[in-house]
C-alpha cells in the first residue's frame, strides 16, 4: 500500500522579467528540481504557474495614460459614477482608480459599506448597530459618513481608505464626490453614467443599473479589452486581475494563457513520456479567518489549463463510509472494503449520501488555491509548482 498521497512542491526559478521564454524557464527548472529532490515525473502530474510571471513574460502591461484614454472614449461627457469599487486596496484598485480620473472631470465613487465585494472593511460592522443605521435601507453621502465612520482605517493596511481614494482622484485635477450604499441603483440619483468596478457581481450590477435607467454602463472588465495605444489588453477580463506595477503602470491579467499550457504540456510529453496537466493559477478561494477577507481578488482562480483539469472532484467520504456502512470492519478486512467501494463507485456520485461533505468545487479552484498557499506572494522564489498524486486516491497501489 502507498503511503504518501499528494505532494506539492514549491519549484524554484530565476527572477523572471519582461519578455523572458516562460515555457524554458519553467520546464528547465521542473528538471532540475527532478534531480535535486530526486522525484520522478508521473501521468496526472500538474504544473501550476503564477498569473504574475505569465503577464510579466507577455509583456501585458498598460499605463495610467492607457486606461484614461479608453475611459475617456467610453466616457465622453468626462463625468461618471464609479459603481463598488473592488477590491479597497492600493495595489489592485488605487493604480486604476488613477486612470479613471485622469479622464474625467467629475466621479461619483459608490461605495458599498461596511465593506467591500472581497470582505475589505471601511471599518467596524459593530458600530453599525451602535448607531443604528441599516446599511441596506440607508444611503450615506460623505458628511454623515465621517461622522459615524471617518476616522476608521482598514484592519490590515492601516489605511482610511475613503481620504486614499479622496487624494488620488484630487491629485488628477478632478472632482470627487462619495456616496456609500448598498444597492446598485441608487447611484442613479447622482448620474446616468456608470463605470462598475466590482469583480464577481459585475453582470447583476450591470443588470441592475440598465434595469432603473442608468444611460451608460460600463465595467472594468470592459476597459482595455484591446490594446489602445499600443498597450496590453486581456479581451475576456479588461482590467479585472490587474496588479500595480510602478506608479504609472499595470501589469494586466495574461492574455495567452492557453497556449502557454498547451506548449508546457506538449513539450513535457516529449522530454518525459508523461501526460502531464498544465494550469496558470492566481489568487486562491479562500477566506483569512481572521480579518473575514476573501482572497479571490482576480476574476476566476484560473485563467488558462489544459483539458484533465477540467469537471469537478468525484470522491466519496471515507470517515462516513467508515461510521455507517462499514461499521463493523476492523484492520485490513476494513482496508479492502473501503477500496473495493472506491474501485466500484459510480461515474457521477451527485446525490447520493456517501458525498455528504466532498463539496463539488472545480478543480482548476482547489489546485489554484493549493497553489497560490505554496508560492506566497512575497519571497519565496517559487512562480511555479509541481503537484504529484492529487487525483489519486485510497484505492491507489
């Protein structure tokens, strides 16, 4: 009987940059990491590599110049409500929210409160009840807001972010005006004109807002979804995914993606023997149980993998195989039952009771996830990582 089940590796690479060949870097350094470690490469195997370094080595970036002009070529009036922002944040929506105003005249920034799409706190959900307002039932313009709330700071960051975006927009010779609610189509009271800026929700919000009469609508997903002005593009995602570069620069979600893995997964084909599984991975979907953020700030866990990585898991639960139907089994008499039941479960186990509790996520997610737990987003040097034995299971020999 095996004894190890899935191993992850975090594989080391060079400092990748712009215009760098992705495809020699990572399967030279998944070599090297053979030899060091001494592993074997097997069929089902999975290389998983970082959105960061495939935009990077795309090249796929855009200047705050590039974002202003497409904005204000959908935007002509230069006035706009800027509709949920998401995520609060510096890193992926401070850079954007440059551009934007560097197009307009005026914004109306529509905040939801007390926090964010991803869980990111303008402040305190407990003074909500001290104050007794119904963040669904009330609309908040700035004065009444920092009067309950304008000295709170983001629990992580340490930044209010209201006076962060304040100053940006301010910085770019523009008007600025907040409103804080939670319904899409109270930002029509302000203006017509709507640029929606949140991520997983941003076709209920458009939905809405054409549904009360909004005149333009917009997403961020449909800014710079073709170079303008000879800048990157990503043609499915727009800007959503996008991470700062400098203070004057974006590197934007990959646009190639599949013909990444494609290529990865032929050419290991041909060194190894093996088929092995290819994906680009970003954020994972997980929530930090402390701070109640959910990590997903990208459009989708991952933009780009090779076929074996799509459907979802079709596993049984053991422990309640174990409890009820093999309750009387002990030792290796137990062992073989519980492998035979695996050998024999049905193609498609939705239903029925022996699943309670393997939740069907996609596998692209829990991979991303696993992945994006592995490589970290700071120092580790490991934009790539190589997963053996995940789509085994108990009855594996």
């Amino acid at each position: 009987m095996r004894n190890v089940g899935t191993v992850v590796r975090g594989i080391r690479t060079p400092i990748i940059k712009e215009n760098d060949n992705l495809e020699n870097i990572v399967i030279d350094s998944l070599l090297k990491a053979k030899e060091s470690d001494g592993f074997e490469f097997r069929d089902k195997d999975v290389v998983a590599i970082t959105e960061a370094v495939v935009g990077i080595t795309e090249g796929n970036y855009a200047t705050v110049d590039q974002i202003a002009d497409d904005v204000r070529n959908k935007f002509p009036s230069k006035e706009l409500a800027l509709v949920f922002p998401s995520p609060y944040s510096r890193n992926r929506f401070g850079i954007l929210l440059k551009g934007i105003a560097r197009a307009m005249d005026k914004i109306i920034i529509c905040m939801t409160y007390p926090k964010d799409e991803e869980g990111n706190s303008l402040f305190d959900e407990s003074l909500l009840e001290k104050y007794d307002i119904n963040p669904y039932g009330k609309v908040l313009e700035e004065d009444e807001y920092n009067k309950y709330f304008g000295n709170e700071v983001h629990i992580f960051t340490g930044i209010n972010y209201v006076n962060y975006y304040r100053e940006l927009v301010q910085n770019e010779n523009c008007e600025v005006k907040f409103i804080f609610t939670n319904k899409a189509k109270d930002v029509l009271n302000y203006s017509k004109n709507c640029l929606v800026a949140n991520i997983h929700n941003r076709f209920k919000t458009k939905k809405i807002l054409r549904e009360f009469g909004a005149e333009i609508v917009y997403g961020t997903d449909e800014i710079l979804t073709k170079s303008v002005n000879g800048s990157g593009y990503n043609s499915k995602y727009g800007l959503l995914g996008s991470n700062k570069s400098t203070e004057e620069r974006v590197k934007l979600f990959p646009e190639h993606g599949d013909i990444l893995v494609n290529n990865i997964q032929k050419r290991l084909k041909e060194i190894t023997g093996k088929d092995i599984e290819v994906m680009v991975y970003g954020d994972g979907a997980f929530k930090d149980p402390v701070g109640g953020i959910w990590e997903l700030a990208d459009p989708v866990v991952s933009p780009a993998y090779t076929k074996g990585l799509e459907g979802t898991p079709n596993e049984l639960k053991l422990k309640f195989l174990s409890d009820n139907k093999f309750s009387s089994l002990r030792g290796e008499e137990l062992i073989s039952a519980m492998k035979e039941e695996i050998r024999n479960k049905d193609a498609n186990l939705k239903g029925q009771m022996a699943t309670q509790g393997t939740t069907p996520r996609r596998i692209t997610d829990l991979i991303g996830s696993l992945c994006d737990l592995t490589s970290g987003s700071g120092d580790k040097g490991t934009p790539v990582v190589y997963i053996q034995g995940y789509f085994d299971n108990y009855a594996n020999e």
